[in-house]
C-alpha cells in the first residue's frame, strides 16, 4: 500500500501525554502502578465536579439537549461566559462574539490554524503550555518563546519580548496565571505588554484558564488593563469547575475597533467544519458559570496544603530547587544535572524507571528556558505526594 505520513503530523509532539507511554512500559514490565505526577487532571485524584454541575448535565441529557448546537456555541453559554467575565474578571466582553470551543485546545487550534502560515512568528512564554508551540509547528510557523525570569517567580522579560519581535510577529501570547510555572504576572508587568504590543500593532492571546485558582497575588485580566489594543481571550470550565473531560471553553474578543473581525471569521470558519461542542455539556457549563463559586474556597485550602508540601519537600532534596507556584496546581523545579544526566528528558526518564514517579521533562516546555527542569502537578492527596518525594529523595541520595 502507498502511503506517506506528513511531517507536520508524524513529528508532532506533546511532552504531557507522550511520558505516559514510557509509563505504560514501566507498568508492563514492573507490574508496578507508577504514580502519575505529569497531567493537570484534578478528577483522576480526589476531586470532584460540583454536584450542581453533574445534575444540571444529568438534566439537560434527560430534558433533550441531545442535539447539535449552533457552530459558535449557545447563546446562553456564552451570555453566562460574558456574565461571568464582568462579575469575576471586572472585563465587558461581547456574547454575541465570542465562540464556545472544545476545551482551550481547540481554541489555540483555531487561532493557530487563522494566524499562521508559513514563515509566521508567534510570541510564547519560554516555559509555554505545550499545545501552543505545538500548533504553530504544525501549520508552518515558528513558536519563538520569550524569556521567563525563574529568579523572578517567573515573570516574564519585556526587554527578551521587544528584541524578539520582528516583521513576522503576528502576536503576542500571554499565559496567566501560568502553566507550568504557577506564575502570577502583576499589574505593572500586564501593563507593559500591552504598551509593547499597542506600540508595535500586534495582537494579544491571553490565555486565563486558571483566572480564579489563585493563593496570594491577584490576577490582572488583560483586557482589564488592554486600553485600545486588541485582546483574543480564553477561558472555560476545566480547572477551576473541575470539569476537564467535559472539553468546554470560550474564546472573547476585545476589539475596541473591531480590528479582530477577520480573525473571528476565520476561527468561526473551522468551528463550522467540526459542527459544534457537545451540547449538554454546554448546557451545564452555562450553570457553573453563573454560580457563585462557593465550592472554591475548599478547593483553594486544600491546594495550598498540597502545593506547601511539595514545595518544602522539593527544595529539601539535593540539586534540586524550585519556586513557589502563585497559582494554578503545578510546579516547575530546577535540576542539576551534574554530569549524571544528558538532559532533564533522561533525568525525567531514569526517576520513572527507578521510582515509578511520572514527571514531565522541562523541555517539553520549551527547549530552552525548560531545559533543565521539570514539571510536577500537586493535585494528589498529601500522602500521595509525601509517597512521591521520599520515592525521589531516596532516588537523588543514591545519584550523589
């Protein structure tokens, strides 16, 4: 049989889930279950999607919500998605724009697949959420990632951004709060971007999926400090209403001139052709979105104990280092390398197969400003975390 596999596909790559193969082969060959560390997945541990949102979706089935909804989403998801915007974030953006995609995946899909061609240039955060370096590799671009400070909780570098843009930069991606850092970025640093962006005419993407998982520090909504200069904003219902295998999530416009119309159109285009998102689900994201949030203040206490554990335990362990996450439930610790591995893929590699622990290499991230590191959720229950780092303690003391 004739066949050839392009490229494009057959070199795609996606460090979160392509560790769980070498999971699966330790697992077979051990038959040890390995304690998986590497996926953002709240509900594989001991978290819950609200018992409001389970029975609005068991509602909506039995009521007939079984059809395909329109292309761009339910009117009443996205009038809850703009509500919730305005009663959280303090932003104004347009329902009747925006388009309700299948997760936040699928929306850095559609906006990859609209902005880039061959030769494009996109921004990203150096360490970035794997599918967006992903995305622009495949339709042609170039992922060029920005230098995050890890000196500096992470911030990121606005002299690093301003070097990098070029006459083939058609945008600027902003991630916070921050996976895989945990990062918060403040006002000043918001403001600074959309000056460097307004000052250059370029677009913004910011990404806010953990807007309300939070410690400490505040978050800043982009459109909230964007002035005239135009913002594509994503969010949905995966994180913070703990509902990731629903895939529901919402892209909104800012555009004060409506500058992003073409953009809209060609995202709503691809949406077409996919038909809709599931409508149920939609139906019962609508309902988590105009709740009052009452089950986050658990949700908050019982991550702050499980971050406080993994943090002191990390940097209690030899050559290795890490910051403390400000939001969101991962953290980014540095390795040293010493000579005993070639890279953070085969220090990630020979834990797994030593302790059965699942990290995700740092490079995943990005090859240069992740290199060297590597990411861990803490949404396991505290034992399962203190399980975990005796597991890598005892692994690194027999490194020395």
């Amino acid at each position: 049989m004739k066949m050839r596999i392009t490229a494009r596909a057959a070199n795609l790559q996606y460090a979160i889930r392509d560790i769980v193969v070498a999971a699966k082969k330790y697992q077979k060959e051990k038959g040890k279950t390995p304690i998986y560390l590497n996926i953002g997945d709240p509900n594989v541990f001991d978290w819950r999607t609200p018992d409001f949102m389970v029975d609005a979706l068991c509602t909506a089935t039995r009521d007939g919500a079984n059809w395909y909804s329109p292309s761009e989403g339910l009117e009443e998801l996205r009038n809850a998605a703009a509500e919730k915007e305005r009663r959280v974030n303090g932003i104004t953006v347009d329902p009747s724009t925006m388009i309700v995609t299948s997760g936040v995946s699928e929306a850095i899909q559609f906006l990859a697949g609209s902005l880039i061609e061959n030769g494009s240039q996109l921004l990203v955060p150096g360490p970035s959420y794997p599918p967006y370096i992903s995305y622009i590799s495949f339709f042609g671009g170039e992922p060029v990632t920005y230098r995050t400070i890890e000196e500096e909780d992470w911030a990121p570098d606005i002299d690093d951004m301003r070097k990098k843009i070029c006459d083939k930069t058609v945008g600027i991606l902003v991630i916070n709060p921050n996976n895989p850092t945990g990062a918060v970025y403040d006002e000043k640093t918001m403001r600074a971007i959309v000056n460097l962006a307004g000052e250059h005419g370029l677009p913004l993407i910011s990404d806010e999926i953990y807007d309300q998982l939070t410690f400490d520090k505040p978050m800043t909504p982009m459109v909230r400090v964007a002035k005239d200069v135009p913002v594509v904003g994503f969010n949905g219902v995966s994180k913070v209403y703990l509902a990731p295998g629903w895939r529901v999530g919402y892209v909104y416009f800012h555009q004060p001139k409506n500058e992003l119309e073409p953009l809209r159109d060609a995202m709503i285009r691809q949406a077409r052709v996919r038909i809709c998102v599931n409508a149920p689900a939609q139906v019962a994201a609508a309902a988590a979105l105009r709740s009052d949030g009452r089950h986050l203040s658990d949700v908050m206490r019982r991550l702050r104990e499980r971050r406080d554990t993994i943090y002191k335990r990390l940097n209690s362990i030899d050559s290795i280092s890490t910051r403390l996450p400000q939001a969101a439930f991962y953290i980014m610790p540095k390795i040293e390398l010493k000579g005993r591995w070639k890279n953070d893929t085969e220090f990630v590699l020979d834990v797994l197969n030593n302790t059965g622990v699942v990290f995700v290499p740092g490079s995943g991230f990005c090859a240069k400003y992740g290199a060297g590191h590597f990411r861990s959720v803490y949404l396991p229950p505290p034992e399962t975390i203190t399980e975990a780092m005796d597991r890598l303690q005892s692994f690194m003391e027999r490194k020395r």
